[in-house]
C-alpha cells in the first residue's frame, strides 16, 4: 500500500531557516513515539539526518523522518505556528482520530 510522505510549509522551512539549522549541519526530526495523554506523542528536535532517514528540503533546510515514524505521519502537513499561545512547530496529521489540546500528542 502506498501512502503519501509528510509535506512541510513555505512557513516552517523559513523558520528552519532563521533558525539556522542548515548551517550548523542540523535538520528538523519529526519523530513519532509511543506516550502522551493521547497514545502517541511527537518529538521534535533539531538533529543530523541519518541514513534511512525520508528528507524533505526547502529553502535550503531540510525536514527528517525516520522510516518508523514515517507510517504514522502520512499525509501529515508540519507547519510553524506564531500564535498567542507560543510559537512551535505543529503537525497536522489526518492519522490522527484523537489529539490533546496542545497538539503534542494523538492516537490512531
């Protein structure tokens, strides 16, 4: 079964680029991991691409998943959020049945 690769917005890749993550050899690693209030919670770091890792780049920065965490975000939008609450990376994720109110953590 195919499925579609997570896409990444102008606005997170420029925010990667402020960041300066490229320079310091550094990719955003969305990562999925078992936890959370909801099941499954999102771990995002900024980290060195590996060699199985799926790469998604723009603007010269570059977004990594690794091939576990790659099923469970199909389809998934990550975008960079600036809203009175905080400023963060978000994940939309149609996976998701279930998410908490800050969006870290979802079930399947």
């Amino acid at each position: 079964m195919f499925t579609l690769p997570p896409t990444v917005t102008p606005r997170a890749f420029e925010r990667l680029a402020q960041i300066g993550a490229a320079k310091q050899g550094k990719a955003l690693r969305v990562a999925v991991e078992g936890g959370g209030c909801s099941g499954f919670q999102y771990q995002i770091t900024l980290d060195a691409p590996q060699g199985d890792d799926l790469v998604l780049e723009g603007a010269g920065e570059k977004v990594v998943v690794d091939q576990v965490s790659l099923p469970f975000l199909a389809s998934a939008q990550i975008d960079f959020s600036d809203a009175l609450i905080g400023a963060r990376f978000v994940i939309e994720n149609p996976n998701a049945s279930t998410s908490c109110g800050c969006g870290t953590s979802f079930s399947i």
